[in-house]
C-alpha cells in the first residue's frame, strides 16, 4: 500500500492483496500459537515483547557496578521527577484552583469592562409621582425639576473631570519628556567622560533606572534616543492609574458622586460611611464595587460583622477556603472523643491545675469573622449546632425553616440572622422581615420553597408596598456575586409584582430601569428577553408619560454607556405602548438642539427600535425616516454615523416594501458617500447596501453603478469591518434584478478577486463567511463556469484553510446552480485539483467532504473517468494510521454510492464494499459507524443479490456489532441489518435471524428514539421473513423485565409483528400471555392488542369477538391500568369498525366502560374519555346519549358533572344528529317544552 | 406529568364551553329544552327535505317557513323560570 491506485485493475490488485493478507494474518496467528516440538517456542512473547529479554546472563562485574550506579543516577534522577511535579502543583496551587472549571460562574465574571460599568450607575432614589391624583410633590421627592439640574450638573462635572484629567496627563507627558531629556543630556556627558578617562569605572549618583541603563554598556544611548514608551490607556497591565481615568468613570473617584447630594445633605447619607470593620480596608482597595457607590437598602448600615458581602470574590474565596479547612480541623470536643475513643479501658484525667489553656483571642478573631464574637472579642464556644457553624464563620439564620445562607449574602440578609421577638417589632420592621424571608426562599430554596414564596410575594406585593419591595429586591440584582439563575429568579420576582403594583411603581421606575436596563446588553439570549420583558411590563404600568419623564435626563448623559442602555430601553417602551405614541418625542429629541448627544440617542432609539420590531415599523416607515434624516447634515460625525446605521436598520427591517420612504435620503446618502471617510464612509455604504434591494430593477442597477466606484475603491482597505461591510453591500447590489450580468463580469468580477480571494481573507470565520456568501451571490448573476474557472485553481494553493475556503464557495456555488455547463476542460481541472486539495488536507472536517461530495453529485455521469482516481484515494484513506482520515474516506464513499451506480462502475463498488467488509474490525466507534454506513448506501443502490462481499457474509459480521453501545453505530447497523431483513431475508438462514432477534431487544434501550423504531421495524421484517413464531415467543418473554421504555418497545413490536404476519398467527399465543397473572405481562398484553388495533384499523372486524372476553375481563380488574389500556384498545377498534356491524360487541364492551367515567387518575379518566368518544362513532350518538340522560340532572353535583361533560363531548360531535334523539317533554308552568314541530303528519 | 393533563382537561373544557348549547352541572331543565328546540329549528332549517316537509306542514311557502321557524328560537320555550318557580 505505499502508492495510491490509479486504474481500475490496480485497485483489482489491491483489494486481492489486501484480502490474502487478511487470510495470511489469520492463518499466522492459527500457527503462532501452535509450537513444534522442537523449536524452543516464543514463551510469553507476546505478553513481553521479543526484545526485551536477556537471552544470557552476563557475569561481569564491572558491568554490574556501572548498572548499580546508573540505577542510583536514575533514581535520584525519579525523585527529582517527582520533586519537580510537587513543585509544580505547588506553584499552581498558588495561582489557580484546579476546581475553577467546575466552579458556577458569577454573572460578574464573564462581563465585559463595557458591561461592567453598570456598577458604576447608582440606584437612585425615588421621584415624585407627578401623574399621581394628587400631585403636588412633597417637600423631599425629588421633581423632574431636580433630576435634571441634576444630571446636567453631573454631566458638567464628568467633562470637567475628563479635562482636568487630559491636562494632567498632558503635564505627566511633559514632565517625562523633560526629564528624559535631562537624562539624555546626562548619558551624553556621560559618555563623553567615559570616553576620556576611559580605564576608570565609575558609579553613578542618580537614580536605578540611570544605573542601570549605564551599567549595562555602551549600547545605551541608543536605546534612549528611541520615544519613550508610555503605556496608552486601554493597554492593559502597564497602565498608569492616569490612563485608567481616561476611560470614563470606571474609577470612582470622589470627584464621581453627585455633587448635588452634598449640597442638600439628602443623598449623602448614611450610605456613604464607611463601614469599621477590618474587612472595610480591603473594600476600598477595590474601587468600583457597587455596594459602595450604591445605597444599599440594608446592608451597610446595619454593623455586620464580616461583611462579606463587601468582599471581592477572590477575597471571599479565599475567606470560604480557610473556613472549610477550619472546621475540618476544629479541635475535637469531648463528644467526639467518646465517640472516637473505646468507653472502656480508659479513664478521663483532671486537667493539672496549673493547666492554662492557650486563648489568643486576636486569632480567633481573625479566623472567624463573624460579628457576635468578634465584638466580645471572645467567646466561649457554645455546644449546639447553630452556634458552631457561626464560630466557624458561616452565617445562619435564625429560623430554622429557611433555606441556607452563603456568605456573600450575608450582607443583604443580615437581619435574618439575628433572633428577635417579631411581635415586638414596628410594623416596618416586621414588614421588611417577611420581605427578606420570602426573597431568601426565592434565591436560595428548594424549587417548592420558591414556588410559594413567588405565589407569597406576588399576593401580598400591594400590601407589602412598592418601595419596601424595591428597597431589597433591587440592591440585590446589582450584588456581585450575582449568578444567572439567581437573577433570573429575581427577574421573575419583579416582573410578577410589576403586574399587583401597577401604577404605584411610578416613583420606582429609574430605580427599577438603572438595574434591569443591562439586561438588554447581555451576552445571554433569555436575559435580553427578560429584560425587554419586564421594561415594557414597566411601560405599561407606568405609562407612557412617566416613562418619558423618567428616561429623559439619561438620553444627554455624557456617559456613552447610559446613552446605549437608555436607547435600547426607549425602543422596548415604543414596542409596547406603539411607535405612533413615541413619535412626539423622538422628533422632539433627533431635532435637539442643546446637545448632539441628545440628537445621537434620539436617532440610535430609531435605529433600536427597527431592530427591535422588524417589519412592523412598516406603517411609521416614513415618519422614522423623516425624523432621522437630518442626521446626516449633522455637524457631529458620531451623529452622522448613526443617521446612516438607523436607516439601514430601517431597510432592513422594511425589505422588501417602502422604497418610496427613503426618496429624501437617497442624495444625502449618495453624496456622503463621495465625501466620508473610513467609519463614517462604512456606515453610509451599509445604509445604501439595503436601500438598494428595495428598489425597482432601473433604479437598483443606476445606483449600484453610481456606488460601485467607491466600492471597488473601498475593496483595498485593510481594515475588517470596512471589508465586511463591502462585501455584504456588493452581495445586495447584485442581488438584485437590475444589475446584469455582463457589467458584474466585465466591473466587478477582477477588482473582487484581486482584493478579496487572497490567504489573509481565509484567517478570519466572519470574512470568510461573508466572502463565500459575497461570491455565491455573484456567481448567481454570472454562472457557475465563469466563478469555477476563476476559483479552481486556488484549490492547489499551499495554504489549507484558504484551500478550505475555495473548496466551500465551488460546494455552495454547485449545489445552487448544478455543473450543466461546466465544459469538458473546467471539469478536469476541477476534479484534479479537488482530489488534490482532498489528499493534501491535514486537519479532516466536513467542509472538504461536502465540496467534494457536492462536486461528484454535481458532475454526475460525467465523474466516470475519475471514478478510478477517487476510488483509490479512498482506498489509500481507508487505510490511514489517523482514525478521522479513515471515517472521513468511509463517509465519502456514502456520499458518491449513487453517483458511482449512475456510472455503471459496480466492478469497483464491488471493491469498495469488499475492502468495507474487511474494515468491519475498526476499533473506533466514530469510524465503524461511517463505514456501516458506506456499505449500508453500497447495498441501497446495488441491490441485495449483486453485493459484495454477498450477504450471507456480511450479516453474520454485523451480528457482534449490534452490541455496540456507541449510538452512531447502533443507528448505522440496525439501518443496515434492517434493510437486509427487508430486502433480502432469504440469504440468511433463519437460525441467524433468530439470533439478531435477540441482540435486537438490548437495541430497544437506546435512548434515540430513530434507533428504537429502526429495531421495531426489524422485528416486523425478521417475522415476515422467518414466521412469527420464534420471533413473538421471544418478544413475550421480553414483557416480563422491569424496564417500562423495554415493555413499552416490546409491545409496539408485538403489534408490528401482527400487522406484518396478518393477527391471526399472534393472536392466540398474545392473549394465552394474559393468563400470566403478573400485572407487567398483561399491561403489556393490553397494549400490544391497543397498538395491534390501532395498526390493523378495519381488519380488527374480524377479531372483534375473539378479544371481547379478554377485555371485559380488563375493564373489571382492580388495577387501573388494566382499565386504561383497555380502554385505549376499545378507542382504537371502535373507531376501526365503524360501520362493519359489530355493535353488540360494541354495546357489550360500552356496558364495562361506562362504571369508569367516575375516575379521577387523569390518565384512566383520559383513556375512558377516548374510549366513549371511539364508541360514539362507532354506536352512534344516541346510544351514548340514552346513557347519558340518566345522570344529568342527578342531586349530587359530582355526577352532573361528570356526565355535562360526556353531554358537551357529544354534543359538539354530533350536534345535528341529536335532534332525533333527544327526549319529548311535555309542557309545564305555561312553558311550552314539547317540540311541536316534530309532530307534524302528512 | 400529571399536573399538565389536568391542564389540558381543564383546557378541553373551557373550549367546550365557548359553544352555545353545551351545559354544565348548573344548567337548568328550561336552558337545556331552549337549546333542544334552537337545535331543532336549525336542523329544519339545515335539511332541504325537513325544510319541505315543514312547510306543506304548515301551508306556508318555504321562505316563509323559514322566516316563522328563525322567529321561534327567539323564545321557544317561553320566559325563562324564575328560581322560586323552579324549585
């Protein structure tokens, strides 16, 4: 096997040697294992190896000495191996847990500095209520008034800081400029004295760096003539904490908080101090901790003693860490001991007198941070349970009935843990207690816990009342150590009592809006979701005017962050309350004059709201467009950009209607594009780029030429997102009508290629998918063979995932447009450099296989001449030391089966499936699936009686596979075993089938549920083929195990097995199986005859009689079950007899069902439900309305009910039919109830 | 499991209810002849044989029929029964 086979008669010749070496291997082995007489035999040479035995012994001394000391050697050697492995786990130990993995992120830890800036936004207090019935503000709610003088005085402050900042920065620079400057003068004196008193070495004075510089040689200067290099901000670790403040408010600096609070002495509360603790000091290390610039509702205030809430996480890591190790090596108490210790044999002593325990309160303190004890500064440790977990540092409640508590929360339910009265506290207090228990039960409890504390809070939320609720619920969405599932159970909480508070969380809606609004960034799909959820929940309570009032500081924040959230958030409120409501405000907004970062927010809400909404802006498609369009007259480029993104969002979403709404902007978007740059110019083309698709075909093909210039220009640049935008614009150009293709041949197609099909574009997943899509596209417009032509000969290209990427655009390209005129040329060309690019791959994936695979499919008839070709590097393939090259060959041949019958090529199938057959041995699951499913595609399209290896070889092969546990096998064999049962039953004898029969009942575990029919279906066949008698004996004693999917695929089975041998042949031997009195046995029974009557359907007629007994003695057993499945079957022959005469069966069977209808078990009373709407069609309505009569006006109101609703059943079943049937009365009190039109005689 | 088939019980009833016609364990014996005799009409009016054999019936042409049998379902059966009169 050491060169591919090229011919037909080599791959003949390969197939042989391969089969004789298979023969040999067998034949060898046979008589390795015999030993002649003679020959001093192989011992244990293959447990052993044949090397590694000495035959003789030397007996040199010297050679003995040297082994000694080289087994020294080595292992000092070993245990220094070993040293080095502790070493190194030590080392490890100290930088990562090895638990990390596994460990339950926080949602803090996986989010963006972007998105971490939420913690820096304050929750802020509550607002006036001005749409209140009485509305005139209190003297200390805060009016829209004081929010925005407010905000504006925040935002001035932000700018002066940012200034303040710059100049520093500024000053630093130059101070380090000058000082290098001096030091540069310094170094050239230097050197000049070097140079003249050359011998003498000499130190200098100044300082380490200078010293360090001229110690190390005479190189130096140089290296200070080079521009310092100062750490630019956003550079990661070098930045200096100057660099750190250039990024907005990421540092909270004093300068940060709200001045207005100060002034009025109302913000600047009790939040604000810090808390004395000694955790206290490691807090304010950290900078941006939420619980710091956020009033926390509880927390602070009250002393809790670790305050570990206030910790970092690494912090609290390390403190949970030390405590775990504490309590594991607490001292044993004398309780322990007795346990531990015999209780005879030993004696207690007295302590000596003179005994002093050693008591360093300090580190006890230190170990254990809980408060009680911290602030007695000792304690002696008490015996219950309770109290040692809170000597040990882990928090506990005081009720007994909550769940646990994990430090990090300790701050937020503080209170909990302390035992008080509950009678004797305020009614606030106590409210805020109920608050907390049910939250806790919420974040932490059980799922029941949960479900009652939700259904709690939600029924109590007015009671309890807006601000108590939020006061807790809100500080404990900002908590760091915050997990999704946490917050989602929140989430919840907020959105269910949003819906009891309604308009009473008006003074709450910043509150609320600072919290939930970075929901709507969040990388997760379900937490936008909720979020959008409960902010138009919100919208809805509020109203619109509130909502407005609310957000409007927030859309001129200077903070770009803000500004984001805010717009996201406005897009939601106008997708609940309705773009025509909003409409006002967002003109009033885009128009803004003040600031342009009002007017860049007003737009980003238009764009965020086409986004959000898709093809629903469609009815305010052209006020949107009216109320942005300014924007690109704009003086800010930021706002520009934005006009242009918003009216792309707008297209977009409109496609492919409302052209006529972007007439105005089709010139400003036309000349901005002659006159941006770079980001500006990427927008403006992305706006243009789905604009044009809306247009009529002139109008399309005049503007793709107006902007095919600026994009052909554009098609150089280096950067990603302008080549992405391009090639996404050059895509919706030539998609549509206008744009012929000759013009795309003759303009594009070079530039495109020259620029875009290059290495570089492979490196990037985005590039290159939009790449592939861009090409596909255009080879629509201009044929396959010209873009084939184009691309085929970058196939022999070295670079493999640039290879990788040609080889995916040739697959699409084909499969969308076929390879009819693909001339005779092209096609050599690209069949060689596809087995080229196929042989060369050296990481296997499906992207060359599908290529491949397509390009054969594609190429058809026309593959013969290089079927040869293909066949041998399959062949070749098939043989590779790598397990993926092998199932990657193997499912190729999957792939051209059809192709190569089309081809009239069996000879080589014929090879193929031999060399298939050989590799049946594969070790790897993932490979022997393949090759199952090669040979299962060989025999789709050969046939049973032409295959080869022939059949009668093959099945018995597959038989031990069918014991593989591996899905991907189980799936292919049972397919392959099952077509063969099918199609060719006859060439295997029935002792074989009888065999497979077996190992298919362990199939029936598989939990994919197309392996468990693929089995069942087998079973019909294997019956078919060998009668049913073996196969049902076998099945029946299957309904004897515990397994219920077992018993239930068993049944299915059964009921196949009778479907395909026609009933009468099962019958007898089923219903004999019911006398079995075991209740699994004849459940199974039942279910068999329900599934066996669901298949037959009118067949059942003849049988009727025959199960009658069998199921009346069902209906009468105590079991349930028997009841239900028996009901079932009655469902399903009822409706299979309809009309064939059997309604005394009928009624007889009716008379057993109808006790039941008094049965609570869902699933009984579902069954017999069934049961009497089966028998309805089959006996008619009146028999089951005659029955029905007897109960409906019955005293007992159970009754009535029960049988309403077989009334109501029926009734809507045959509502016309009833009229003959119902009973006459006669008329009463004056009311005439006879139905005197059915008296009429002629 | 068992919670979301009660669900879909509770379900099947609630649609059943939505129909005129059906009942519940409430329904009266008045409401329940009311909605025999509207079905009735129905039917009659529905069935081209039923209709003619109304309408010979009745010496009435069959437009006419059919107007005097829409007339009857407003009140077939007379005023509804007050609840002393039905105990």
């Amino acid at each position: 096997m050491s060169s591919i086979a090229k011919t037909r008669d080599e791959i003949e010749d390969e197939v042989a040697r391969m089969q004789a070496s298979r023969a040999q291997a067998a034949q060898s082995a046979d008589n390795a294992n015999r030993v002649s007489m003679a020959s001093a035999g192989g011992y244990d040479g293959d447990v052993a190896g044949s090397q590694s035995f000495a035959t003789s012994i030397s007996t040199m001394d010297e050679d003995a000495d040297d082994d000694d000391a080289s087994n020294f050697e080595r292992a000092s050697r070993s245990t220094g191996a070993v040293q080095r492995l502790v070493d190194s786990v030590r080392l490890q130990g100290e930088e990562q847990d090895p638990f990390a993995d596994s460990k339950k992120k926080t949602i803090r830890d996986r989010e963006s500095d972007y998105q971490l800036q939420r913690f820096n936004r304050m929750i802020s207090p509550e607002r006036a209520d001005p749409f209140a019935a009485d509305a005139t503000p209190r003297p200390h709610d805060r009016t829209y008034a004081d929010v925005m003088q407010d905000s504006m005085v925040e935002n001035e402050q932000k700018l002066v800081m940012r200034k303040i900042q710059q100049k520093q920065r500024e000053e630093e620079e130059k101070k380090k400029e000058e000082e290098q400057q001096q030091q540069q003068q310094q170094q050239q004196q230097q050197q000049q004295r070097q140079e003249a008193q050359k011998e003498q070495p000499q130190a200098t004075p100044d300082s380490g760096v200078t010293t360090a510089s001229t110690s190390s040689g005479t190189g130096m200067a140089s290296r200070w003539d080079a521009t310092p290099v100062r750490p630019e901000s956003g550079s990661g670790a070098g930045a200096s904490r100057w660099d750190d403040e250039g990024t907005p408010a990421r540092k909270k600096s004093r300068w940060d908080q709200t001045p207005a609070a100060a002034g009025t002495g109302r913000r600047r509360s009790r939040w604000d101090e810090t808390p004395k603790d000694a955790m206290g000091a490691a807090t304010a290390a950290t900078p941006n901790f939420a619980a710091m610039s956020t009033p926390m509702a509880m927390g602070m205030a009250t002393p809790t003693p670790g305050q570990m809430g206030a910790m970092t996480p690494d912090q609290r890591q390390r403190v949970r860490w030390e405590k775990d190790m504490d309590e594991r090596n607490r001292p044993l108490s004398d309780e322990d001991l007795d346990m531990m210790l015999p209780t005879e044999g030993f004696k207690i002593l007295e302590p000596p007198a003179s005994y002093q325990p050693i008591r360093t309160p300090s580190r006890r303190i230190y170990s254990t941070p809980t408060p009680m004890s911290g602030m007695a500064g000792f304690s002696i440790p008490l015996e219950d349970k309770a109290a040692k977990a809170s000597d040990l540092g882990l928090p506990t409640l005081a009720d007994e009935s909550l769940p646990s508590l994990k430090p990090e929360d300790e701050a937020h339910f503080a209170k909990l843990m302390q035992d008080v009265d509950e009678g004797q506290l305020d009614a606030d207090a106590r409210k805020e207690r109920a608050i907390m228990k049910l939250l806790l039960r919420i974040k932490n409890g059980t799922p029941p816990m949960r479900k009652t504390a939700l259904r709690q809070i939600t029924d109590k939320a007015r009671e309890f009342g807006p601000g108590p609720l939020f006061n807790q619920i809100l500080p404990l969405l900002m908590s760091p150590s915050l997990e999704d599932q946490e917050r989602h159970f929140l989430v919840k909480v907020i959105d269910r009592i949003l819906y009891k508070l309604d308009d009473l969380v008006r003074p709450y809606v910043h509150k609320i809006l600072v919290v939930i609004e970075p929901l709507l960034i969040d990388e997760d799909y379900y937490a936008r979701v909720e979020g959008r959820e409960i902010i138009s929940n919100l919208a809805k309570a509020a109203g619109l005017a509130s909502m407005i009032s609310v957000m409007r500081p927030d859309i001129d924040n200077v903070d770009e962050y803000v500004r984001n959230i805010t717009a996201r958030a406005f897009a939601v409120v106008a997708s609940a309350l309705g773009i025509p409501s909003l409409l006002p405000f967002l003109k009033a907004v885009c128009r803004s004059k003040k600031s342009w970062q009002a007017r860049h927010t007003g737009i980003k809400i238009v764009q965020q709201i086409a986004v959000l909404m898709g093809c629903a802006v469609l009815p305010h498609l052209r006020n949107l467009v009216k109320i942005v369009e300014h924007g690109l007259q704009d003086n800010e480029p930021k706002v520009k950009t934005i006009t242009a993104l918003a009216l792309a969002a707008l297209a977009e979403s409109a496609a492919p209607y409302g052209i006529e709404s972007f007439d105005q902007v089709l010139l400003p978007l036309y000349h901005g594009i002659s006159q941006q740059r770079s980001k500006a110019l990427a927008a403006f083309l992305k706006a243009i780029g789905f604009i044009i698709p809306l247009m009529d075909p002139d109008a399309a093909n005049y503007y793709t030429r107006e902007v095919m210039g600026v994009l052909i220009r554009e098609f150089q640049s280096p950067d990603d997102e302008m080549k992405k935008i391009v090639l996404k614009v050059v895509k919706q150009c030539c998609g549509t009508d206008g744009v012929d293709a000759a013009y795309i041949r003759d303009e594009i197609l070079p530039h495109f290629f020259k620029h875009f099909w290059n290495v570089r574009m492979s490196l990037d997943r985005r590039n290159y998918a939009q790449l592939v899509e861009t090409t596909v596209e255009l080879a629509n417009k201009v044929g396959a063979p010209e873009m084939v032509s184009r691309l085929v000969n970058d196939l022999n290209d070295e670079n493999e995932g640039y290879r990788k990427m040609v080889v995916d655009a040739i697959d699409k390209i084909l499969r969308n447009l076929g390879a009819a005129d693909i001339d005779k040329e092209l096609e050599r060309q690209l069949m060689e450099s596809m087995l080229f690019a196929f042989q060369e791959q050296t990481t296997e994936d499906d992207v060359l296989l599908n290529g491949f695979g397509s390009v054969v499919n594609a190429l058809g008839k026309r593959t013969r001449d290089y079927l040869p070709q293909i066949c041998g590097t399959i062949l070749w393939r098939l043989n590779n030391k790598s397990a993926k090259v092998r199932q990657q060959a193997a499912d190729l041949v999957s792939r051209i089966a059809v192709v190569m019958n089309d081809c009239g090529e069996i000879k080589l199938m014929n090879n193929l499936g031999v060399v298939l057959y050989e590799y049946l041995g594969e070790e790897y699951p993932e490979v022997l699936g393949s090759i199952l499913g090669a040979l299962k595609s060989l025999v789709n399209v050969i046939g049973m009686e032409r295959m080869q290896p022939p059949v009668k070889d093959l099945l018995p092969r597959l038989t031990p596979i069918l014991k593989n546990r591996h899905e991907k096998v189980q799936e292919n064999c049972i397919d392959l075993v099952g077509r063969i049962a099918d199609r060719g039953p006859e060439y295997v004898s029935p002792k074989e089938w009888m065999r497979i029969c077996f190992e298919l009942l362990e199939l029936l575990k598989a939990h994919k549920k197309a392996i468990r029919r693929a089995t069942v279906n087998t079973f019909g066949y294997i019956a078919k083929a060998i009668g049913p008698q073996d196969v049902l004996a076998t099945l029946l004693n299957n309904l004897k195990v515990q397994e219920r999917q077992l018993r239930v695929c068993t049944t299915v089975a059964i009921a196949i097995v009778a479907e395909t041998c026609s009933p009468f042949t099962v019958l007898p031997g089923l219903m004999n199986e019911y006398r079995v009195p075991e209740l699994n046995v004849q459940n199974g029974v039942l279910k068999s005859l329900s599934f066996l009557f669901e298949y037959i359907g009118e067949m059942g007629k003849d049988y009727i009689y025959a199960v009658t007994p069998l199921l009346q003695d069902a209906l009468m057993d105590r079991d349930a079950v028997h009841r239900q499945t028996a009901c079932t079957a009655i469902k399903h022959m009822s409706l299979g007899v309809y009309g064939f005469g059997n309604e005394d069966a009928l009624t007889h069977l009716l008379n057993f069902v109808w006790p039941n209808i008094f049965e609570t078990s869902p699933h009984v009373i579902n069954a017999v439900m069934d049961a009497i709407g089966g028998l309805r069609v089959a006996l008619g309505p009146s028999r089951i309305l005659s029955y029905t009569l007897q109960g409906l006006f019955h005293p007992a109101r159970k009754v009535r009910q029960v049988y309403w609703k077989i009334y109501n059943t029926l009734y809507i079943g045959c509502q016309d039919a009833l009229v003959a049937y119902y009973p006459s009365f006669d008329d009463e009190n004056k009311r005439s109830y006879r139905r005197r039109e059915l008296e009429y005689v002629l | 499991m068992a919670e979301s088939r009660y669900n879909i019980h509770s379900q099947q009833e609630h649609l059943q209810s939505k129909y005129m016609g059906t009942g519940h364990a409430d329904t009266t014996k008045h409401e329940w002849v009311t909605n025999q005799h509207r079905d009735t009409y129905t039917s009659m009016i529905g069935h081209e044989g039923l209709m003619d054999y109304v309408s010979i019936a009745e010496n009435e042409s069959r437009e006419r029929t059919r107007f005097n049998l829409l007339q009857r379902m407003i009140s077939p059966c007379g005023p509804p029964v007050k609840k002393a009169d039905a105990e």
